[in-house]
C-alpha cells in the first residue's frame, strides 16, 4: 500500500525469535508482523488489515484506491475481512506445517491445503460471475491488493506445480492474479521480499 501510494518508508526487517522480545512487543504485543510506527503523526499499528485502512484514510487522499460510495465502500470491507480471517490464516497454517513444523502431518497439511484452494475458488467465482477485472467497481483497489503478500507465498507454500494447476481450473482468479501481480508496487515487494529471503531474513 505505501509503495501504491509512494509513501516513503524504512523497511525493518525482524528474525522470528526477535519478535518475542521486548523491543519489538513494544511495537506489537502480538509478537506479529505487519506493524508500523508513522511519525508524521505518532501512530503505532499492527494488523495488516487495520494498517491497509489506516494507510487508505490517511494518505489516499485521491481515494485512487478506495470508494466512498455506497455499496462499493462496505464491498471492499467484505474482501478485506475474508482476506484477514480466511486466506491469511490458512495460507500461514499450511506454510508452518509443511515448512516449519517439526513432524510432518499429512492429514493438516492436506486441510490447509484444501482450505487455500476454497479461498481461491471463491475468488474466482467472484470475479466469472461479476465480469470485473478487479474484486470491486472497475478499479484496483484495497481490496485487491491486501491479498498479494500471501499470494506471492503460493510457490512456497504449495510447489511449484501449483500454479499450473490454478491456471487451468481458476482461470478467472488466474487472469486477475497475473494483472495485479505485474504491477510495478507489486513486483517491488517481490524483489524485496526475495533479497531479505537471501540474505536469510
């Protein structure tokens, strides 16, 4: 969102063990990332979908990103509740049993598995039966863009051959994904992500 808006900001970047300790739990007492500290007006938040808003009613003063009007402005909080509630978490759970988790438990993996397919169906029946390029109206907005993080996870989290296989059985979601993936914030983020990975962040 501040690379969309060209707000400038300093990347920090934090090693899992790191965000148990005091330093960053004064910034967040979850323990999480997302957060931000704003020092153009003192602001400390954390949760990614409260971050999304607040960067949206603070600094999209064009509402480039954003609808004001009834019923695309509840509409965009519909995609940005069931991103933070759905794709979040069950894309975050499968990560941590196949990846991180100490034993392999295929039953879990599977379930999680299944659930980020779900979530991508339901993208992708969306977007067939709306016609729309985008998840709300006919522009790219917040809604669209809370879900690109995760996404760009899919090859870690699934394989490689993953995506292949949304290609041909959601090629609605497809066509949407590949449109808001090469937008030049988007492939930024990926860049970004990809060197602190390297550097084993």
């Amino acid at each position: 969102m501040m690379e969309e808006l060209h707000i400038p900001y300093d990347l920090k970047l934090w090693d899992f063990p790191d965000l148990k300790k005091p330093d960053f739990e004064k910034i967040n007492p979850n323990g999480r990332t997302p957060a931000i500290e704003d020092p153009n007006t003192g602001i400390t938040l954390w949760e990614s979908g409260a971050i999304v808003e607040y960067l949206i009613e603070t600094y999209d003063k064009e509402k480039k990103f954003t609808y004001t009007s009834t019923p695309e402005k509840f509409y965009l909080q519909q995609w940005l509740h069931f991103q933070v509630s759905g794709q979040g978490p069950y894309f975050g759970q499968r990560v941590w049993f196949n990846v991180y988790h100490p034993e392999k438990v295929p039953s879990v993996q599977e379930r999680y598995a299944g659930e980020i397919k779900r979530v991508l169906t339901v993208l992708d029946s969306h977007l067939k039966t709306s016609g729309s390029q985008y998840l709300v109206g006919d522009k790219y907005t917040y809604a669209d863009l809370s879900f690109i993080p995760w996404n760009l996870l899919l090859p870690f989290a699934m394989g490689q051959d993953f995506e292949a296989e949304l290609k041909k059985d959601l090629p609605s979601y497809w066509s949407w994904w590949e449109r808001i993936s090469q937008r030049p914030a988007t492939q930024k983020i990926k860049k970004d992500r990809e060197d602190a990975m390297a550097k084993g962040h």
